[in-house]
C-alpha cells in the first residue's frame, strides 16, 4: 500500500483541468477587460481565485501538510505567507511607519502554520483584510505610471505586476502542494 494519492481532476469536460469551464469561477463571460489597470486587476483576482480553489475542501491537517523535508511549505503556509506580503506592499505604498509583521520573524508565516481550525480562519481572514487594505491603497492611483508616495517612490503598474507574480509563483507551489495531500490534480 502506498502513502501517495492517486491523481485525480474533478473536471469531467477537461480531466487536465481543475474544474469543468461552466464552474470555473475565472471563467467570464463577455469581453476582455479594457485598460491596463482593468487587467492587472483581473489577472490577480483570477490568481487569487486560482489559490482559494486550490485550498478548498480541504481540513485544518490537510492545509498545513508540509510538502517534502526540509521545505516547511504548506497550503495553510502559503495563505499566511501572501497575507503577509500584502501588508508589506501596503508598507511600500504608505507613508510612515510599516505596519508590524502579521506573524512575526522571518519565516514563521510557515513555520507556524498549524493544521487547527481557528489558525485555518484566522489566516484566510488575515489575507482578504490584508488584500483588501492593499487594494484601497493601491486603488488612490489611477495611473499605473504613477510613483507611490511610499519608501521609494516605486510605480504603481510594477506593484500591480509584482503582486500578480507573487500570486502566479505561489499558485504554482499550491498546484504541488495539493497534489501531494490528496492526489487532486488541473490548472
């Protein structure tokens, strides 16, 4: 008997992909957006989709289930760690003083990650809170070219591109990370 899970896609229309196109919550009907902030915007909802999708379904044990030693990667790990870069992109756009780190020194945002139910909530509240707080910072500027009156003065549009990579890296982690705990494979 073997430890690993069998691969499996819940897709029936395309068993390469993660659901069937009529359940597919980024799937839209209609045109393209229009305007560069329009897309940016659109490209990180559908990866912030993109990990939501990735966790659900699954329990407080199964979330936190590292992937292979020594990495201490988890679902749960990867919720925690992108609620905490999006309060530090918030840092980078307000002035002041930064806002203090959400679960402490330097990778405790997996570290820490423990396969409990209220550490599961609290972490998936942390990220839409943080989120939506970068989002309404980000939002003061209409134009992508525009400097952030922030640390150093960093353009918006490479912000908007920079959280998007964040998002398509660690989706990319999730699509692992899932296979490994219950086999369940698709885009």
């Amino acid at each position: 008997m073997s430890d690993v899970p069998e691969r499996w896609s819940q897709a029936a229309v395309h068993p390469d992909m993660w659901a069937d196109p009529d359940e597919d919550p980024r799937n839209k009907d209609g045109a393209a957006p229009e305007g560069e902030l329009a897309t940016l915007r659109d490209f990180l909802r559908d990866y912030r989709l993109t990990l939501r999708m990735k966790c659900d379904g699954l329990g407080p044990q199964e979330l936190a289930r590292r992937s292979v030693p020594p990495s201490t990667m988890s679902l749960l790990g990867l919720v925690r760690h992108l609620a905490e870069v999006e309060r530090d992109w918030r840092n980078w756009i307000t002035p002041g003083d930064p806002a203090p780190k959400l679960y402490g020194a330097r990778d405790a945002d997996f570290e820490q990650a423990v396969g409990e139910q209220a550490a599961v909530e609290a972490a998936f509240a942390d990220l839409e809170r943080e989120q939506a707080q970068t989002d309404a910072a980000l939002a003061e500027y209409a134009d992508p070219g525009a400097r952030v009156v922030g640390q150093d003065g960093t353009a918006v549009r490479e912000l908007w591109v920079h959280r998007i990579e964040e998002y398509a890296r660690h989706c990319g982690h999730a699509d692992l990370l899932r296979e490994r705990v219950d086999g369940r494979v698709g885009q």
